[in-house]
C-alpha cells in the first residue's frame, strides 16, 4: 500500500512539473509570436522609409571607365584625382598636426614651481 502512494505521489508531481513547464511555454511562445508580429511591422515601416530615400536619392551617377577617351578628358580626369589626393594629403596634414599637440600636451611634464 505504501509503495502505491510513494508511486501515486511521484506521478501527480511529475504531471504538476509538466503542467508548469508546458503553461510557462505557451506563455514564452504566445510572447515570441507578439514580439514577432511587432517585428514584422517596424520591418514594413523600415522598408517603406528605405524606399521613400532611394526615391529621393535619384539615380547614382555614372562613372564608365573608357578605353577610347579623347587626351582632354584623360587630363581631366588625371587633374581630378591630382586635386583629390592633394585635398587628402592637405587633411591628413591638419590631422597629424592636432594629433602631435595633443600627444604634446598628454607627454609634457609639468614644472614645479
């Protein structure tokens, strides 16, 4: 008789543990299902805001290299990437020279008075 209610005993706690872990898992995935519906709508909004600025981009220019460019447009182009590495060479200048006060300043050793 004892055995029947130790036996009785473990499987009525072993369905109550199965009833918790399957009620906390419908509650997990009714959660996941919201979470996924709201997704699914910022997802939309996103979508129609990435549209709406490619529309107001416009068109990407074109840039078509030419094996039969004319020696005017080759100079251009070559006055172009000229006034481009200048630009760059220009701003890293600037850059290099804050960097070199700033380690300056963090290096110096203050005097004692």
């Amino acid at each position: 008789m004892i055995w029947f209610v130790v036996w009785a005993v473990l499987v009525l706690g072993t369905l109550a543990g199965a009833l918790l872990l399957g009620l906390r898992l419908w509650r997990q995935g009714k959660a996941l299902l919201a979470q996924l519906s709201q997704t699914g709508e910022v997802m939309d909004q996103l979508q129609a805001r990435i549209e709406e600025l490619e529309a107001a981009r416009g068109p990407e220019p074109t840039l078509t290299p030419s094996l039969l460019a004319t020696e005017e447009q080759r100079a251009h182009w070559r006055a172009v990437r000229q006034a481009n590495r200048d630009t760059r060479a220009a701003r890293r200048a600037v850059r290099r020279g804050l960097t070199y006060r700033r380690w300056d300043n963090v290096l110096r050793v203050p005097e004692r008075s």
